[in-house]
C-alpha cells in the first residue's frame, strides 16, 4: 500500500449556496425547452404543410398515410435525442451526470419503439388496403420494392432488439459486452433507415425548410457522437501517450493502477470524475470499463484503485507496467462543483472508497469539516482505508470506520448493542449531517439504503450526491 504517497494539494476555494444548484437546474431547463421545441417544430411544419385536413376530414387511407408520416418524423426526432443523451458529450454530462442522461435515455426507448411501429404498422395496412393484399403479402411487396424500403425493415428490427435488451429483466440477464455490441446497432439502424426518409417519404425532399431542419440535426448528433464517443477518446490517448507506469496492491481483492503520459495538466478531470478505460491488450482491448480516480488529479499520474469483480477486472490484478490504455473521460457530476454546504460527509462501502478518498484529498475544508464514513468487512483488508486515515489525520477531518456484519437485512451499518436504527446512529457519528453535503459511493443497493436513512436524519434530497456507472 502507497501510504507516504505524497498528496495533491487541496482545492483552496469553493463557492456554496443553492444558487450554483439552480444555475445547473435552469440549464438543465434549457436544453429540456429545446429538445420539446424541436418535436413541436417537427409536427408544425407537418401540420402547416398542408396536412392538417388530411388528419381532421380524409378517407382511411389518406388517414393513414399522415399518422405514418407524422410518427415517423416525431419518432426520428426523438431518436436522435435518444441516442446524444448516451454519446457522453460534455455538456450533457456537466449538466446530468452520466447516470442521469442514461436514465432519461432508457425512458425514451419505449416511446420511440411505439411510434416506430405504429409508423410501420400504418404504412403497411394503407399500402393493403391500396393494393387489395393482404398483410403478409403487402409486406414483402414493400421489401421488395427497393433497397431503402428493405433497410427500413432491417432498422425496425434492429431497434427492437435493442429497447428488448434494454428492458430490466433482459439487461439482468445479459453481460455488459453483449449489451454494448447490441446497443451499437442502434447506430446501425438510425444509419440505414436514414435514406427511405428522403427517397420515398413526401415530407422532407425537396422542402428546404424541412431538409435544413433534418440535415441540420442529423450533422449536429452524427458530429457529437463521432467525436466524443470515438475519435476524441482515441486522438486523446495518442497524444498523451496513455501507459501503465506503476501498479500496487491495496488489499487482497484491489489493486491501484497508475497511469503516466505526456502532459497531463491538459487531461483535465475532477476527485470524483470517472474514466472509461480501455486496455490495449489482445484479451481486453474491445472491453471496456468504468473506473472513478482514487487519486485527485495532478501531473504526475492517473490513478485508479480497481476491485476484482470479474474476468476482466481480475485480469487488470496484474497488469504488466508499460501497457498502453485509452481513456476516455472525464464523466460525471460527483464533484464538489455540486457542493452546496459548508459541512461535506463522504460515505463509501469497499471498493466504493477511491472517489471518496480523491474528494477527501482535494475538497476545500478547514479542520472539522469533513466527516468520512467507511464502511467496510475488515479494516486490515480495507482497499485505501491507511490513506483516508493519513487524509483525515493531516487535514483534521474525522473518519469514522464501520467494521463487521450487518445488523439486519435492512441496514446498511454493522450490528449495534443497543439496535439503533441507522438514521440514528448516523446522527451520532456524523451530528451535522442534516446540515451537509452528502456524498455516497458503493454498490447500488447499498447506496439507496444510505439515502432512505439521510432523508430519515433530516438531511434534504438535493444535498445527497450519488452516482452509479449506469448501462
């Protein structure tokens, strides 16, 4: 363990009050007003295109033709929302944090879903009702039309197998690296759905306020993900020069890993932040994974403390100095940008302790400020547990560590002789923090036990930081 590691000086001021809160909130507003006002721009112009009369008054067929037309446009639209919200483009993820933006994603796959078949299902029984055929033959008459009414088909498909694997039952029981091949399908689909919009639909070509519009949106998602999911991540590394440059173990199940390169007061990054690493072996270069700094950054190196929790996480146990790595990053709002209160309580459970350990390093504090709680099974095998105590001894910050079994399924603390419950116990180690800024890192369900007792002590939800690598 790397105990006389020497620290990075601490952040020597912080601007609190709630109105750096509302200023996040009312740009979370903005960008909220303009995805709305683009949906309500995509029905006007169908609307005021003369189409009005053909939902209002009109035969079944032309009924049907403009409810495929407008679900398709609207379905669009929100599809390439859908997917900027997972490019992990910097001003989305200042303003939402990644498990955020993933959240609202997820909550747009059904809607989209419906609106695409809806669009599929009208197309096809006004196309039969036309050609007197059934559905079954109306269907590979249309992919046999022509190649863009064929991809068409193929995207649809493809879409719903990726809002199926997104589904919570069926993202249980799939491994991340299948859902992130799955979920590159989705530009797959947007892709080659794309041209039949232009070839065969009568709502964009040859309408130059609605081609503007479209190729407008689709440059402006294309470019925002080309860029942040996959070339800056790449043009980044290769300039840094991203390698291994020294590893060492923290217990018998976590391992730190430093990463070295060039120039890396340009890297940019904050304690709490989180990378996306990828290691550029022959087993593990297609992989990658989630990782929070353990380290406040500095110029020296990138450090990330690492728990064994599965093939590939055990593989990184010994990784060989010298390997080279991409990162891509840095995610999230678990910053002390989001601090709000002079008093700061940091909570973490295992191998949720290197975020919290980095924040304790770099958060502006006079002694007596901070609390620390650590909970953990054993304090001798505790991952960074020797340097959040040397943090809390130079800084004057109390640390307070929670060893042993759990009281009862419903806690999230070690057994007490009295039987207090949490939200008690919490208010005696830590007597402020319905007056703090609270932040929390360990495993989800743990977590979400740490809020119910916080919000029991009287601490109020916005106050609460937490954040998960959510997928």
């Amino acid at each position: 363990m790397t105990t006389n590691m020497r620290f990075t000086e601490p952040n020597t001021r912080v601007r609190l009050g709630f109105r750096k809160i509302l200023r996040v909130q009312r740009g979370q507003d903005f960008v909220e007003a303009l995805a709305w006002l683009s949906v309500a721009a995509v029905v006007a112009m169908f609307l005021i295109d003369g189409n009005v009369a053909q939902i209002v008054w009109s035969d079944p067929i032309t009924l049907l033709n403009a409810i495929s037309r407008l679900t398709a446009l609207v379905a669009t639209d929100i599809l390439l929302i859908h997917m900027l919200l997972v490019a992990r483009v910097p001003w989305i993820d200042r303003l939402y944090g990644h498990d955020r933006a993933t959240l609202q994603h997820k909550k747009l796959g059904k809607p989209i879903l419906y609106l695409v078949i809806a669009h599929f299902l009208a197309s096809l029984l006004s196309y039969s009702i036309t050609a007197q055929a059934t559905l079954v033959d109306e269907f590979f008459a249309l992919a046999n039309s022509g190649r863009d009414m064929l991809w068409a088909i193929l995207a649809l498909g493809l879409m719903i197998v990726v809002v199926v694997t997104s589904i919570n039952i069926a993202r249980k029981r799939i491994s991340y690296e299948t859902w992130y091949v799955v979920h590159l399908l989705s530009y797959i689909s947007v892709a080659i759905a794309v041209p039949h919009q232009f070839s065969t639909g009568t709502d964009i070509a040859g309408k130059w306020p609605q081609t503007f519009f479209w190729v407008t949106l689709y440059l402006f998602v294309v470019c925002n993900i080309a860029w942040f999911r996959f070339l800056s991540p790449i043009v980044g590394s290769l300039y840094h020069g991203f390698k291994v440059i020294e590893t060492s173990g923290e217990s018998s199940d976590a391992t730190s890993i430093y990463i070295g390169g060039r120039d890396l007061k340009r890297v940019g990054g904050k304690a709490g932040q989180f990378y996306i690493l990828r290691v550029m072996t022959a087993k593990q270069w297609w992989r990658a994974h989630p990782f929070s700094l353990s380290a406040a950054p500095n110029t020296k190196f990138i450090r990330f403390t690492i728990g064994k929790r599965g093939d590939d996480t055990s593989l990184l146990q010994n990784i060989k100095p010298g390997t080279r790595v991409i990162l891509e990053g840095p995610y999230g709002v678990f910053t002390e940008d989001r601090r709000s209160r002079e008093k700061v309580t940091l909570i973490a459970a295992g191998i949720g302790a290197p975020p919290i350990r980095a924040l304790a390093e770099s958060m502006a504090a006079r002694p007596g400020d901070i609390n620390i709680i650590y909970r953990v099974r054993n304090e001798a095998d505790a991952p960074l547990v020797d340097e959040l105590k040397e943090l809390a001894r130079r800084r004057g910050f109390k640390l307070t560590l929670l060893e042993g079994q759990r009281g009862n399924a419903k806690s999230w603390m070690p057994a007490h002789p009295e039987n207090l419950p949490d939200h008690a116990r919490l208010s005696l180690i830590a007597p402020w923090v319905s007056e703090s800024d609270v932040f929390i890192c360990g495993p989800a369900p743990w977590t979400k036990t740490v809020e119910k007792s916080l919000l029991r002590a009287g601490t109020p939800a916005h106050q609460i930081h937490a954040e998960e690598f959510a997928w």
